[in-house]
C-alpha cells in the first residue's frame, strides 16, 4: 500500500484538531491587558495542547520519511493514533476551565497517554511491516523515549490524583520538552 494517503489524510486530521482547539479560544472582552485576565489559563493550555500536537506532526512527518511499506494493520493503528489526538481540543477546553481539578486533569493526562501508547504502536506496527532490519527498525527498535514518555504520563496521573492535580500537566509539558526536537538520527539518516 501506498504511504501518501495515510500521510495526507494524518495531515488533514491534525489541522483540522488545531483549527477546532484555537475555536475554544474567546478573545477578551476588552481592549486592555485586564481582559487577558481570565483567560491565561486557557491561553497557557491552549499553547501546551497546540505545541503536543505539532510535536505529533513533526515526529510522524520524521518517521514516515523512513517508512516504505504499509499494511491494514498500520493503517488501523495510525487511525487509533488520529482518534487519541481528535479528543486533545475537548480535555484543552476542560482542563482550560478547571485548571485546578482533579478530573479535568486526570482526562487530560489520559487523552495524554493514550496518544503515547497509540504512538508507540504505531511505530512498532510500521517496524513490523517494513522489518526490524530495516532503516526504521535498527532507529527505533529500542527507543525508549516512548516508554520513559509513557512512564511520566503514568506517573503524572499518580502524582496529580495523591498530591495536585498541577503534577499531570507539569509531567506532560516534560514529556514534550523530550519531545520538541524531531529524532535528529533520521535527519542525519537523509544526510548520508
């Protein structure tokens, strides 16, 4: 099967995620720095959701660069990651509201650590596919960003339920630090 369609329609899908989450946004009602006061909350959040999303993009754009086959199984497991990511706008807006409680924060690092699982499976879906001796294999056959992402989800949620709801988004906004700079062995790989 051809990859571009799945890359296409991923594309589409997270624009269209980033389109629906900027709509929860509401300007102030006034024209003074005061009016941003009562929605920095949701500025900040917006800004940590909009930043995961296009850490996603970029790092699904870096690894599909090395992907050459792709399968039914593949394809299911990119549309399980589109589906975790289609449910960030609506935990950005919850948690945007109720940046202080538990549930909205716990949903939010959920959604978080669905779309690390998703991630992680698609990735070994497509090491599947195109083999673990292949140029995506042998770069992520052991990556264990992905688990030591997961980890921090797990422990964010553990941290948030016993002491502050604050620690799931604090450990998430660490899991895209890790993140921000797409794996530069696939940009040195496209170098040689």
């Amino acid at each position: 099967m051809s990859k571009s369609r799945l890359e296409a329609f991923t594309d589409a899908v997270i624009a269209i995620v980033m389109t629906i989450l900027v709509l929860e946004l509401h300007q102030p009602t006034t024209d003074t720095l005061a009016g941003l006061a009562g929605i920095e909350r949701k500025l900040f959040i917006y800004v940590v959701s909009f930043v995961m999303l296009a850490i996603y993009w970029n790092n699904h754009h870096h690894m599909f660069q090395l992907v050459h086959k792709i399968d039914g199984r593949v394809l299911w497991a990119n549309n399980f990651f589109i589906f975790t990511l289609t449910l960030v706008p609506f935990a950005t807006a919850w948690v945007g509201d109720f940046i202080d409680s538990l549930i909205p924060q716990l949903t939010y690092g959920i959604m978080t650590l669905l779309a690390n699982i998703s991630y992680l499976i698609l990735t070994r879906e497509l090491i599947r596919v195109n083999g673990s001796d292949s140029t995506l294999g042998e770069l992520f056959q052991r990556y264990n960003k992905s688990y030591v992402s997961i980890f921090l989800n797990i422990l964010g949620l553990v941290l948030g339920w016993l002491i502050h709801p604050y620690f799931v988004l604090i450990l998430n906004i660490g899991v895209l630090i890790m993140w921000i700079i797409p794996d530069r062995r696939i940009e040195n790989q496209y170098k040689e």
